[in-house]
C-alpha cells in the first residue's frame, strides 16, 4: 500500500503536464496578459515622471503679456513690468523676448516664412519663479498690475488643472487595466483548472482512496499553475523590459525632429530604476494571483465531485 501511494504521488505531480497543449496555451495567455500589464506599469511611470517635470516647469514660471495698444508705449511697459518682477523676492530671473523670438515661438501653429510685421504680436515677459507660493505669486500679480495695468499676467493655473487631471485620468486607465488583466487570468486559470481536473479525475480519486486529502491534492494544482504562471510573466515582463530598453535606444539614435518631439512629450524617454522594479512587482503579483486561484477553484470543484 506504501509503494502504491508513492507511485500515486508520483503520478499526481504531474496532474498537470506542463508541455501539453493547454499548458503551452496557458503559458501563452499569460505571457500576453503580463506583457500587457507590465507595458502599462512601465508606461504609466514613464507618464508619471514626464507630468511631474510639466508641472514643475509650468508652475516655476509665469508669462506676462504686453498687448500693444494705440497710444501706448509697449517698451515702456515691458521696463515696467521688468523692474516690477526684479523687486519681488519670489522672482529667480526675469526677461522680456524680442519680437524675433516672439515670431519663432510662433512658426509652428503661424508657419515659416510669414511677415508678421503688420500684425500687432503682443510683447512677452518671462519670469521664472524660486517656488510655487501662491500668496507670494498673487502679490506679484497686484505689483505687476499695479505699474502697468494693461498687461495680462498668466501663472498657468489652468495648465496645471489639466495637468494634475491627465495624471489622476493615466493613474484611473492603469488600474483598469490592471483590473481587467487580473480578471481575464482569472478567467483563464479556471478554465484551465476546471479541465485538468476534469482530465485527471481517475487520479483525484485514486488520491482519495488511498486517503490523501484535498489540501494535498489542490497543493499539486496551485504548483502547477505556479511553475505555468511564472514562466509566462517571466516571459511577458521579460518582453516589457526589453521593449522600454529598446524604445531608450532608439529614441537616442533618433533623428534630431524625432528626438525634439520626444523630448517635449516625455523628456528624456528614459525608465527610471522604479519603473523596472513595477515591472518587476506586477510579475510577481500576478504569479501569487494565479496560485491562489487555482487553489481556491481547485478546492471549490473537489468540493462538488466529493
């Protein structure tokens, strides 16, 4: 009875084969799925670092505009608001653009090649900030308005709404994602447990009569989808950082366009140190995932058989 308990025990190891087609399929599916979750862990830190360093740039300047206006001198009203910004202790540094940079700032939406000479293009003041105190900026608001009335001052308030509402939008969409990638492996690692166990059924009940208990039994399915999920979020996250270390290379040996554009949309396209070790921490969140699923389907369908 000893021997043929150890030869059933033997055999239950492999309960379920892990090259046979529904295997190879599960370690598939779940490769896909990882590689899926991982993509967007990995982007939505690559998004995350890009909308930290807007929101910095954005909230440590302010624009003042100078519309000319007839009967106006506009240069004296960029020395106004200049020697106004420099009194401020807020203020690190502060220039006025001339109109050639002002032309150049606007080539991209105007087009190359336009005289803009007859058009009255406001004059613009760039004032760089040593902080975000919003007292300080409203006092620096009421001194810049006060000597020269007509300017409009803009601390891109509204970009940094928008900002902060993209970031929490990304952070939403990565959740659901990941929510949508945990219920399909659920999905997945059911079914597939549903038919293991209903293709070893003989064994399970060899199992049984032989007096092993369904702890035992369920133990040898979670190892099994364990082995399976593990391979295939190695394969998918393995995937994932090669892709984000592949896209860094290119994006270095890009064209200078290529690179420009990159640049302003997500900085140096580099994924810090933290993106891989998500990456990394999503891979093993799922293979725990996995485990506990198929034990507690595994326990559910001996349940009903017994």
């Amino acid at each position: 009875m000893t021997l043929h308990v150890m030869r059933v025990r033997s055999r239950s190891t492999s309960l379920i084969p892990h090259d046979s087609v529904a295997g190879r399929s599960l370690t598939v599916v779940i490769a896909i799925l990882t590689f899926l979750a991982c993509l967007a862990a990995g982007g939505a830190v690559l998004l995350g670092e890009a909308s930290a360093a807007w929101r910095s740039d954005v909230s440590k300047e302010v624009t003042v505009q100078i519309k000319p206006t007839s009967g106006e001198d506009a240069d004296a009203d960029v020395e106004k608001v200049l020697n106004a910004a420099r009194a401020s202790p807020l203020v690190l540094a502060v220039r006025a653009l001339g109109r050639d940079e002002t032309e150049r700032s606007l080539a991209p939406w105007l087009g190359s090649g336009l005289d803009l000479s007859e058009l009255p293009i406001p004059r613009l003041v760039v004032v760089t900030l040593a902080g975000h105190d919003s007292d300080q900026i409203a006092e620096l608001r009421a001194r810049v308005l006060e000597s020269a009335p007509n300017v409009v001052f803009d601390d891109h308030a509204i970009w940094l709404t928008h900002l902060s509402t993209v970031g929490r939008s990304l952070t939403l969409f990565v959740f659901l994602l990941f929510a949508l990638v945990v219920a399909a492996i659920a999905i997945a690692v059911g079914v597939a447990t549903r038919a293991a166990i209903a293709d070893a059924r003989e064994i399970v009940e060899v199992l049984h009569f032989v007096g092993a208990s369904d702890e035992f039994i369920t133990s040898h399915f979670q190892q099994s989808f364990f082995r399976i999920s593990a391979e295939g979020a190695s394969i998918g996250g393995g995937a994932a950082m090669l892709l984000f270390v592949l896209g860094q290379f290119l994006f270095s040996r890009g064209g200078p366009e290529d690179a420009e554009a990159m640049t302003v949309l997500l900085g140096a396209f580099h994924l810090p140190l933290h993106g891989y070790i998500a990456i990394v921490a999503v891979c093993v969140l799922l293979v725990a995932m996995t485990a506990v699923f198929s034990r507690l389907i595994a326990a559910a369908n001996l349940r009903r058989i017994y």
